[in-house]
C-alpha cells in the first residue's frame, strides 16, 4: 500500500546531510526525500528499551555516518527542510517475529506515545496496524462512515475488514467498534503486536 503513496507530498520528508569532514573546510551537503514508510529497526527499538518515541527520533536526528570522499567515520547532520502531514513507521521487530528471527525476550515491551516532539515538530497517534492471523487490522483515531458514522467521531476505532459484524443491528462487511489501543504492549503475551504507526504532524 505504502507504494502508492511513494512521492506524494503529504507522507515525503525533504532531509539534508550535512558531511562534516576533517579534510576538507567545506561541508559536503546532499538533499534527499524520504519513502513514505519509515523503519524502525529492531535494534534501534532495543537500544530504547522498546519506547517507540525514542526510536522515532533517533530516525530523524542526525547520526555518525561515514564521508562520501575517503569514507572515514564523520558526523552527518539531518536537516528537515520539509515536513509532510503524515510521519509513517515500520516497527521492524513484528516482521522479524513473522518470519521467526526474532526470541520475544530481545524485546519484551513495546510502548507507544500519542504524543510526541522532535524539535519544533509535534505528533499525535493517528493509527496502530497490527499483522497477525495472515491478515491486517488496525486501531484508527477519528472516522466517519457515510451510513453509520455520517458526522466524523474522534473517538478510537478497531477495525478488522477481515472479520463481519454488525452495528446497530446492520451487517456491516468489515469488523468496526469503539475500542481504545493498548499503548504498552507486552511483546510475549499480547496477541495485537503493533507493525505499523501512523502520526499525524499538528
């Protein structure tokens, strides 16, 4: 899905990398636009003890790099020249508990904030997509359907469209109700283990 969204102005990040090199007194600065999904690393999650928003700046915080010159080891400073609406991640730790590389004891917790800030930025949780059965679902904050929900409800939704149910003594084709996320999510036992995080930039 992410794909689709590739270059679209709302989720592209506009970055520049300042390389500041012992060799030479002019810094080397390269512009580049980011994918619409970020990732999260499993090791980086780790290193923050599980606490996505610690993770999620360190994705945007400058970071030792090495010289496009001589490749030598140097600080490279990210410089936001832009930012989109949408700040969209890939907690790689649930694709490596799929795929069975990852022992749930390297990660025990997962917490998530519905508010966070890097510098002048500020973000609120917008959605949780969850992976598990071989199918997505997803926690969303604020919906509006044409037949149940004319009006837009701010409230927190689950959605599984995998799943039918009914509301109001409707059917409805995909599994809809109020239900807030848990935001800290024991990785061994939850069986809901976030994948995918959504912020909206405010």
């Amino acid at each position: 899905m992410f794909s689709e969204l590739k270059n679209l102005p709302q989720f592209t990040w506009s970055f520049n990398l300042k390389f500041i090199c012992d060799h030479d007194d002019t810094p080397i600065i390269r512009t580049f636009e980011s994918e619409p999904l970020f990732t999260i690393s499993a090791f980086s999650l780790r290193e923050s003890d599980g606490h996505c928003s610690n993770a999620i700046k360190l994705s945007l915080d400058s970071y030792t790099g090495h010289c496009p010159q001589d490749n030598k080891q140097v600080l490279v400073e990210k410089i936001i020249n832009k930012v989109p609406r949408y700040y969209c991640c890939m907690l790689e730790y649930a694709e490596d508990i799929q795929r069975g590389h990852l022992k749930t004891d390297v990660i025990t917790k997962i917490k998530i904030d519905e508010l966070l800030s890097f510098e002048n930025i500020s973000f609120e949780l917008a959605s949780i997509i969850y992976f598990q059965g071989m199918h997505y679902t997803t926690h969303i904050k604020g919906i509006n359907h044409p037949k149940f929900l004319p009006v837009r409800d701010d409230r927190w939704f689950y959605h599984d469209g995998f799943k039918p149910g009914f509301i109001d003594g409707s059917f409805t084709k995909g599994l809809l109700f109020e239900n807030n996320p848990k935001l800290e999510i024991d990785v061994s036992t939850d069986q809901l283990k976030p994948y995918i995080l959504i912020y909206k930039v405010i």
